[in-house]
C-alpha cells in the first residue's frame, strides 16, 4: 500500500517521497480517504502513528484543489497546549513546502503581535490554543466565517484541561456548515459525548484497541517511597547510562524540585511546565533535543506534543491523576515503530492510581522492587490506617491549578490562557 493509492495529488506525493514517507500508517490509510470525501471523521491511534499527517495531508489537498484563492482561513486546528500548537503547525509548513498554503500558529504566553502580524499577511490554516484563539475573536482579529473544517486534536485533553466552556464560545463563532475531525490516541466517555453535538454521522476509526499503549514500549513499573523516587531516579539513570530522559511529574513545584535535586547529583537537567514563559519553554526542548542537558522533567502540558526523534526513555515520577494521560506521557518514546522504555516510580499511596493505568490498558503488570530501595511496607499500613486519600477528582483540580484557592469568589474555576 502507497501514498498514492490513498487519491494524494503528485505534488504532495513528491513532497513525501523528500521527507522519507513511503507507506502510509494504519491510522493514514484508513482517514486520509474519509477526510478527503468531506466527512465529519472520530479517528482513534497510539501516540506516534502520524495522525497528523492523517488530517493534515488530506487538508492540504483540498486547499490545492481550490479555485478560489481568496485568502481566508479554510481550517482551524484546536490543541490543547502550545508545544503541540507548534508541532502540528510546523507539521502543516513541512507537508506543503512550495505549495503556498499559509498556516499561521496561535498561542498564549507569548507576544500576541506577531501572531496578528501573520494572520493580517494571509491565513489559510490556524492553528491555535483555545484561550488565544478566543482573544483574537473577541478583539475582531480575526475573521472565522469562511471555515470549512475544524479539527479538535487531543480532544480528551481538551475536556480534561477544562477547556469545555472555550471550546462551546468558539463553536458559536464557527459556520455550522463545516466539516469536525476529532483525533486523539484515547477516547473516554466526555469525548464520545462531546461528538454527539458536534459531528455529523461521524467515521468511527480505531486502528487499534482503544487506550492501548504501543507494543514497542517496555513498561516497567517501581515500588518506592515517595522521599526516596530522586534517589532511585537517579541511580538509575547514572548507572544504566541513559543519556535522553524525559521525566513527568504532576505539579509545577515537583518539576523545579527534581529539576535542583538532579543537578545536585551531576546530571545535567532542564524543566518545563506552565508558568514559565514561551521562550524558557522553547529553549529547554532545544537543549534537550541537541543533547545540551540529558534530562527534561515536564508537567503533563508537554505529555501532547512533544515529538523527539528516537527517544529512547520515559519516566513516570509520579503517575498521572488521569490514566489516559499515562498513554500519551510513554507514548513520546517507541514513537514510528521504533522501540522505547517507560519506567514508573509508584509510591504506596499511588497504588490505586497503577491499578487505574492495569484498567484502562488491560494490561496486567507487576510491580518490581529495586535492589537497595524497596519500599517500606510498615510505614505504608500506617499511612493507610491514620489518613484517608483526597478523591482523584480533587487531586486532578490541584494538578491542574484548578484547586479551591484558584476559584473566582463566584466559585468557578479562573479561566487559564494557554
């Protein structure tokens, strides 16, 4: 099976052909053709199977087939964070280089001007977070009455974040005549609500059992007390020698804790979550993707998004509130077929959120003590005895910065630009 059997003109075929792509995914194979008959399409694959190609290819098209060549804004991406904003709009810029589609990219926490400055030299695609993307609306920047086709990347991130509200005030901006591509690697019960009033007789694409993880990962899972995960961490990656780790932890504060603690231990590391800026962001991937630092410890705002060739690991510091977000945090490795490894830190009071990842995976793993640092089951008998575990949706808000001391007096969450 060809690129070329999928109906992709010969342009975009030799444009594919340079960049190396010579057969095309289950994920590509199986949507292309859908979106390019004007289907409103629900597409569901494991992270790092091209799904972006998978609506961005057949998008492009369209805009090649175009007569009219009036400059308007054709197609609106919707992400759920920056890095992934900037991902799939350079995805956009390397599909259609030479072509003369225009894709303009949009995001908070950066200077809003340039941003004006590229969509008033011509859009033909945006891509854009939802608060930004609500900003230039409301300031008349932009203009959303010629849309043809909304795509909803990492729609569950989307509902998870909050973002529910954004994305109903923008829907009212949007022609109701229009295509709706929602892709994601999961799929949870908010999302096939959410497509009941946006999708029109949608083609259901699964390629793979859904919420599962890629076979090429080796997952790993590690019984330790919380106050030794540094100590673990780092024997780890000292005496394995593993030179590029990316490290998720679930708060802002533990990211730049582990981010001192590692340093302190020689190994070179670098952090990201959402209060730093743009531009601290942007320059801690680069010096992790050129080798500068061997370590990147995120917050789960770069668990979509981040695209780093031959990743080789992946570190769950604490398990994520929301299982799903465990698929895409390892899925950044074993990316393309390649293979990859996932090692998670689990504490005792993090048992019941492992059981939550065995659930939704259907996978049935085991938990490994490490030689040296097992775990103090006494003092966990204790803990489990005296105290009982705040609920996963209270600790997900806390994550998330959506705890009681972020509330408006109205008792409703703050709006969070991103």
């Amino acid at each position: 099976m060809s690129f070329s059997s999928l109906g992709l003109q010969s342009a975009l075929l030799a444009i594919l052909d340079k960049l190396g792509y010579q057969t095309p995914t289950p994920i590509q194979h199986a949507a292309i053709p859908e979106v390019l008959a004007g289907h409103d399409v629900m597409a569901g694959a494991q992270t790092g199977t091209g799904k972006t190609a998978a609506f961005a290819l057949p998008l492009i098209q369209r805009h090649l087939a175009r007569t009219n060549a009036a400059n308007a804004i054709r197609v609106l991406v919707l992400t759920p964070t920056r890095e992934l904003a900037q991902q799939v709009h350079q995805s956009f810029v390397n599909y259609s280089e030479g072509l003369g589609l225009k894709a303009v990219v949009a995001y908070g926490g950066a200077s809003i001007n340039p941003q004006i400055d590229a969509l008033n030299a011509g859009c033909d695609v945006l891509v854009a977070t939802p608060g930004r993307l609500l900003e230039l609306a409301i300031k008349e920047l932009i203009d959303l009455s010629t849309l043809e086709t909304l795509v909803l990347d990492e729609a569950d991130r989307m509902l998870d974040m909050g973002f529910i509200i954004d994305i109903k005030r923008i829907l009212k901006r949007l022609p109701e005549a229009r295509q709706t591509l929602f892709f994601s690697a999961t799929f949870n019960d908010e999302v096939f609500a959410l497509s009941k009033t946006l999708l029109k007789q949608p083609k259901l694409i699964e390629v793979a059992q859904r919420n599962a993880t890629a076979a090429q990962i080796e997952q790993r899972f590690y019984e330790v007390d919380s106050q030794r995960k540094a100590a673990l961490l780092a024997y780890l990656i000292g005496s394995k020698n593993w030179q590029q780790v990316l490290i998720f932890t679930r708060t802002k504060q533990t990211v730049d804790e582990l981010e001192k603690e590692l340093q302190k231990d020689g190994i070179s590391t670098a952090g990201i979550h959402g209060d730093k800026s743009q531009g601290a962001r942007d320059r801690s991937l680069a010096q992790f993707k050129s080798g500068q630092v061997r370590v990147l410890v995120a917050t789960d705002v770069a668990a979509r998004g981040l695209d780093i060739e031959q990743l080789q690991y992946v570190v769950n510091f604490e398990l994520p509130y929301n299982a799903e977000d465990y698929i895409h945090r390892i899925g950044r490795t074993g990316r393309a077929g390649q293979t990859g490894t996932a090692v998670s830190l689990v504490s005792g009071k993090e048992k019941y959120l492992f059981e939550d990842v065995k659930k939704l995976t259907g996978e049935q793993f085991l938990l490994q003590w490490m030689e040296g640092f097992e775990p103090n089951l006494l003092a966990q008998e204790e803990l489990s005895n005296n105290k009982r575990p705040p609920s996963k949706k209270t600790l997900r808000a806390k994550a998330l910065g959506q705890s009681g001391n972020n509330r408006a007096k109205s008792g409703k969450p703050r709006r969070r630009y991103i």
